[in-house]
C-alpha cells in the first residue's frame, strides 16, 4: 500500500510540473508586438527528471540552470547531463564543481559528468566563465587565491574588509570590496588598476564587470548615492568612461554586465532593468516589477527573468530599441542563456527552447 501511495504521490507532482510549462508555452505562441514584428516560438522543452542518454560528443553543448538542476545540453535538445545542486555550483564551458555547504575537497567534473581531478578546498571554488581557471574565496570573503589544477596555489590576496563583488574575466578577476575599492587583478596576481569609489555616505561596492574584450570594467558603488561607473583601457592606461549617480538604494549586491560585443552594459534598477550605451552614453530603463533572476543576451535580442512574490516576470527586448515580450510565468524562479536567436529557459525541472522570429 506505502508503494502505491508513493506512485500516485510521484505522478501528481508530474502533472503540476508541466502546467507551468503548457501555460507557458501556450504564451508563447502569441507575438508582441515590438519595433518590427516578432514571434518567439517554442521548439522542444525537456523534462529534467527523465533518464539522460549516454552522448560522446559534448563539444558544442552549452550549461544550463533550472531551479535545483543544471547540466549541459545543446541546441537539438540534447542533453549531455543534469545534476541536482548541493550547496552552491560553479558552472563553465568546460565543466562544473558541485559543492556542499563546507568543502574539504573539490572535484571538477567535465560536460559529461565525468570526474577530471580534485584537490584540497581553500574555500568556495569559483570558475571563470570557459572553466579554464580556478579561483577559491575564503568562506568569510577577507582573501582569495588562484589554484591550478593540481592544486598548486599560483597567487593569493587578503583583504581587510571583505569582497562584495567580484566578476572573472579569463586570467583577471576585478574584486569590489565593502571599503570602496575596487581591484582589477592579473594573471600572475599584480594589481592593474585600482580605484577607490568616493562622493558616498557609505563607500562599497556593490557589483562588478568586465567586458569579454577587457577593454572595459563597470562598477556600482556607494550608498547615498549609488554611482554606475565604466572604465576603458587605452594605450595609455585605464580612463574614466562614464559616470553617473542613480536613484537606487540597494543594500545588497546587484546585478551588473556588459553584452556579449560591449556595446551595452546591463544594470539592475530598483524597477527593472537599465541599458546603457556605452558608445553613445545614452540609456534607457525597461520597467517591470520583481526582482531581477537571471538575464543574457546576444547581438540579436536580451533576455531577463525577475522573480516575483509569486511565479516570476520574462522581459525579451532589444536595448534601446523595444519590448518584444513582456509575460509573467507560473515558474519561482527562471533561468535565462540566449545564444544567437534562440532562448533558453530553465524552470521547475524543465528545460526549454524558443526561436526569436522576424515577421
């Protein structure tokens, strides 16, 4: 009887986890309207809980995120491998570290879920976006160390007061830190830049990011007031690109990052999302309630996902320019990655595809 009871239980859960998915799709299937006429049109969704096929080739698979899973998928709707979070989870291109809450050990594991090595915990593990290196942060945030995978420790920093932000960039890492400073730091652990934010009541750092071109590093700093700041490198060294105070009062740290060619950088606002140019220093703010989840975005559309007290708000836009799509979905939380016209969506165990359409 425990058996049958358990069968039925595991069944129901089955069908209200697809009806977020049915709704969703469902939304879907109606275009917005936006500068020129646009559908995004679901292809395939997949259910993370079915069994995994055994895949040689993962080499042009992606990561993914939905609520406690993740994995490696590519855009057939192949999935190369999906695992349940720990604690926290590292994710790159080349693999991931799942982690418990106090690690002793770390193990990198590759797109297939197949073990690569291990070594000794310094902290948290962080892996910068193509996995090809490692740093660890203490778990109180005062220091952090870059390891090989051999566990050779290659530099390490302390600090006196603790890392707020911090955004990896291959070989350098630019750290916010709760004194105002600011560090862009090298391959071999030197200092490249440094900046200490001013003009506030309460000097900190609140987020961090470099462009993929490391031509340009952005920050959010103070309280009373809060400054958005970009920084270009030139042949002459690093000079101020753009500074401006905003109307936010987070207590807390923000979502902060440039697009995939650095045109646009992509701030969280206490009421949505802000775009700024950053060749022609004009912005642009896309209002919406909730708070900002996950977001991406490529050269043809953004994408971005906030969390509401209930279910969660997509904002598909061009920046700048319009609002493609503006739905709410019955979902906590929403992962987003675009990749050229296509959307990924992670939710509630589900994993799904829709294609940007120009009519």
């Amino acid at each position: 009887m425990a058996d049958s009871i358990f069968r039925n239980r595991r069944r129901g859960r089955a069908f209200w986890l697809f009806l977020p998915l049915l709704l969703f799709i469902y939304l879907l299937l109606f275009p917005h309207p936006g500068g020129r006429e646009s559908l995004v049109r679901p292809i395939w969704a997949k259910d993370l809980a079915s069994g995994v096929p055994a895949l040689r080739n993962a080499d042009a698979s992606w990561y993914f995120r939905a609520a406690d899973r993740f994995g490696y998928a590519d855009l057939q709707g192949n999935l190369y491998y999906v695992g349940r979070t720990l604690h926290n989870l590292s994710l790159s291109d080349n693999g991931f570290i799942n982690y418990g809450s106090v690690p002793d050990y770390i193990v990198f594991m590759n797109p297939r879920g197949e073990f690569e090595f291990s070594l000794k915990s310094y902290g948290y593990p962080l892996l910068e976006p193509r996995g090809r290196v490692l740093y660890s942060i203490q778990t109180d945030r005062s220091g952090l160390k870059r390891i090989d995978n051999e566990g050779e420790i290659l530099w390490s920093m302390s600090f006196p007061t603790p890392i707020t932000s911090i955004a990896l960039a291959g070989e350098q890492c630019l750290l916010g830190l709760m004194d105002g400073r600011a560090l862009l730091v090298g391959a071999e652990g030197d200092v490249l830049y440094q900046l200490t934010t001013e003009a506030s009541r309460i000097p900190i750092v609140l987020a961090t990011a470099v462009s993929e071109d490391r031509n340009q590093i952005a920050l959010i700093s103070g309280i009373d007031p809060q400054t958005l700041m970009v920084v270009e490198r030139r042949a002459e060294g690093f000079v101020p690109g753009f500074k401006q105070n905003l109307d936010s009062d987070f207590r807390r740290e923000v979502r902060l990052s440039f697009s995939p060619e650095a045109r646009f950088l992509f701030y969280e606002v206490e009421e949505g999302l802000g775009v700024l140019d950053v060749r022609k220093k004009s912005k642009a703010r896309f209002l919406t309630e909730g708070v900002l989840e996950s977001m991406d975005s490529s050269p043809e559309f953004t994408a971005a996902a906030f969390r509401l007290s209930q279910g969660s708000k997509l904002l598909i836009f061009r920046p700048l320019d319009s609002v493609l799509l503006s739905r709410e979905v019955a979902a906590d939380r929403v992962y987003v990655k675009v990749l050229g016209s296509s959307l990924i969506l992670g939710f509630n165990g589900v994993l799904l595809r829709a294609d940007l359409l120009e009519g």
